[in-house]
C-alpha cells in the first residue's frame, strides 16, 4: 500500500483533462501500452536496486553500476526534475486558491493573475516546512492515504452525472494519433512511483533477506501496487470525464486548473462546492511539501562544498543567513517567478518532466541491466518494449504538438 499511496499525488487531478479531450479509443489504446510499460519499468527497478551489493537507493545504485561522475549527473537531472515539478504544483495551487476564492465570493477579482497570490502561498508552505518539518513528515503518509479515500469517494459521488454519451466522439485517424502522443506521457507519470522503490528495497535488505526474497516480495508488492492503481486511477478519471463536458475540459486545460475545481464549479449547491477544491489544494500542498523534500537534499548532496564551506565561514552573505536559509531562499525566488508566467501545466509535464521520468524509469534501468554482465539472466523481450515505449516517451508530446 505504500508504493499505491506514493503514486497517487496530485498530478492525477490533471490527467482527466488530457484523457477526456482525447477520448475513448485514445485512452483505451494508451491504457493497454502503459501499463505494461509501468509494470516491467518498476519490476526491473526493483532487480537493479536488489543486485546492488550496499543498501543504496536509487542513485547509489546507478553510482554502483555505472560509477560516481554518472551519479553526479544523473542527481543532476533528478534535482531539475523535482524542481519542474514544483513548478507544477505552485502553478496548480496558485490557479486552484485564485479560483476558489472568486467562486466563494471571498474576492471580486481572481487573484492568482496577479504577482503576489502565489507569493504569499509559496512564503506560507516554506515557512511552514522551515519550522515544522519533523511535524510534518509525521502526517505526510496519513494524509496521503486520507487523500486516496477521499478521490475515491468522489469517483463514486459522480456516478449519477455520468453522460456515456461522451464517449460517443469519435476522431480522424490523425487527430487520434495526436491525442495519443500527447496522453502517453502524462498517463505514464501518473502512474508512476519509482522513488519510492529506494525505501522499499533499502528495509528489505535491513531484514537480511537475501536477494531472492527480496526480489520475490518486490515484484508480489509492484504486481499488487500496479493492480490497485490501475483500478482506482481508471475509476477516477472515467468518472471525472463522464462528470464534465468537452467545453468543460476545454476550460480546464486554458485555465490551468486541476479536474476538482471545474467539478466544483460546475457542482453549486452540493458537498463537491466546497469538497473538490478542498481535497485539490490538500493533494497539490502535499505533493509540494514532499516533492521539496527530496529536491532540497538533491541540491544540499550537489552542493556539499558549498555547503561545508558556509558551515566553516561567515563570510559574504553567509554571515546573516545559513546556507540552508539561503537555499530556501533561492528555491522560493525562482519557483515565484516562473508561477507568475503561468506557464501551461500540461505542457510542463509532458514536455519537461516526462523526458527525464522516462529515462529514469524505462531507461536507465534497462541499460544497467544489458550493460553490466550479471545482469544477462534478467535481459527479456519485455525490457525491450518497455525501452521503446520510454524512448517514445522521450518525444511523443512535441511530437502531438507538431504534427
């Protein structure tokens, strides 16, 4: 339940809006490529991190495997990664409070096109993660699972404003294609839950199981979190995308606001008024909270130096200000001043953060295991696929963008 948990973040509340403006046969199509891929991509993970000699999470292995100037740069990317991520979600909280605001009646104008909604919701998280962080971490797994029941409930609420009629538009060949190559990536991310493989292996091999048993109860828990996630995403978005018309969709996507808080407009007098935009913010402050978390220690490891050398001197600016308060200030300018450009949420996703998702998960891992010889027993025709289809990811949304 824990890799289900870790997977269902925020990013969920915008792949209805893709899936929905893609329709059925798209969704159906993307549906039977990922989720091989998802399932292969994390199974072969697991054999990566479990034939990994010290108890090292991701990034130890590939230091492992492939040496420590590789590691450094893969950091590198996964440090940008989270960073865009982050993007994603000041956007989404920026766009979702501004418009939950103006539907309350709480302003008369939205507030996230200004320059300082999103900064007050960016000092109010940093300062909150600066002084309670342990607090924090302690209802981080709660509220997530708390998260899960609560998107599953709204699934289910939405079953009587199901119109199948939806489903009924049908695309030309090329418009398909289009809608297919945009989905792919977006799909995949959801599903999506590899960082937390690293915890997973690390406390199985803590046990002193060998590597058999940890590889067999890793791939019984990747089979169980892949099946579970399958059923409660697939609910979820067809619910959501029964729930709205295209129009709706449309609105969604132009906007940058998350499927919730359409729902909630569209739902004026019901619990959903209230209850979409609610759980919308919470997944989206959550998502924040924990994807900061790891990209702070992904940048204090890529700037250790710098950071041994402020703990040492007070000097410069580190005579007023620690470099960790210093690192929390530059994350807070920068993640500022690109929400305020209120970039397209999809597109960064698709465009940005699926590239290096796909070679971190589809790649990366299968490279490891044909380039390193111990690794031959696990070379299958599945890991080939699930190359391709990563490699496909690489590109495939400015491919639908351009084609």
């Amino acid at each position: 339940m824990t890799l289900f948990g870790t997977a269902v973040g925020a990013g969920i509340l915008f792949l209805p809006i893709s899936a929905g403006l893609a329709g059925i046969i798209v969704i159906a199509a993307v549906t039977v490529v990922s989720i091989p891929t998802v399932y292969f991509a994390h199974k072969n993970i697991g054999v990566m991190m479990t034939e990994a000699e010290g108890k090292v999470d991701y990034t130890g292995a590939v230091n492992e495997f492939l040496g420590e100037k590789v590691g450094f740069w893969i950091n590198v990317v996964f440090f940008i990664t989270l960073f865009l991520l982050l993007i994603v979600y000041s956007s989404g909280l920026n766009n979702d409070i501004g418009q939950f605001m103006v539907d309350t009646g709480f302003t008369s104008s939205n507030l996230s096109h200004t320059i300082f909604l999103s900064l007050i919701i960016l000092i109010i998280l940093l300062f909150v993660i600066r002084v309670g962080e342990n607090i924090m971490l302690r209802f981080m797994g709660f509220i997530t699972f708390l998260l899960v029941a609560l998107l599953l409930v709204v699934s289910a609420y939405l079953i009587p404003q199901w119109n199948i009629s939806v489903l009924g538009e049908i695309y030309s060949p090329a418009a398909e294609g289009d809608h297919f190559l945009l989905l792919l990536p977006i799909f995949i991310l959801s599903f999506s839950y590899y960082p937390a493989m690293s915890s997973m292996i690390m406390a199985f091999k803590d046990k002193g199981l060998s590597k058999e048993k940890v590889m067999s109860k890793s791939n019984v828990i990747v089979r169980m979190s892949m099946l579970l996630l399958v059923v409660f995403i697939l609910f979820f978005v067809l619910s959501c995308i029964l729930a709205l018309s295209p129009e709706e969709l449309e609105k969604a996507l132009k906007e940058n606001l998350s499927v919730l808080t359409v729902l909630a407009e569209k739902s004026a007098g019901s619990p959903l008024e209230y209850a979409g935009p609610v759980i919308s913010q919470l997944a989206l402050i959550t998502s924040f909270v924990g994807t900061f978390l790891g990209a702070r220690e992904s940048a204090k490891e890529l700037l250790k130096e710098l950071r041994e050398y402020s703990l040492k001197s007070k000097k410069g600016l580190f005579r007023f200000l620690a470099f960790d308060d210093l690192l929390l200030l530059s994350f807070l300018i920068v993640i500022w001043v690109v929400t305020i450009l209120h970039l397209p949420i999809l597109d960064i996703l698709g465009e940005l953060v699926a590239p290096p998702i796909a070679f971190f998960l589809c790649i990366l891992p299968i490279w490891i295991t044909y380039r390193v010889k111990r690794l031959k027993k696990y070379r299958t025709a599945a890991l080939i696929f699930t190359l391709c289809i990563g490699c496909l990811m690489l590109f495939s949304y400015v491919l639908g963008k351009i084609i």
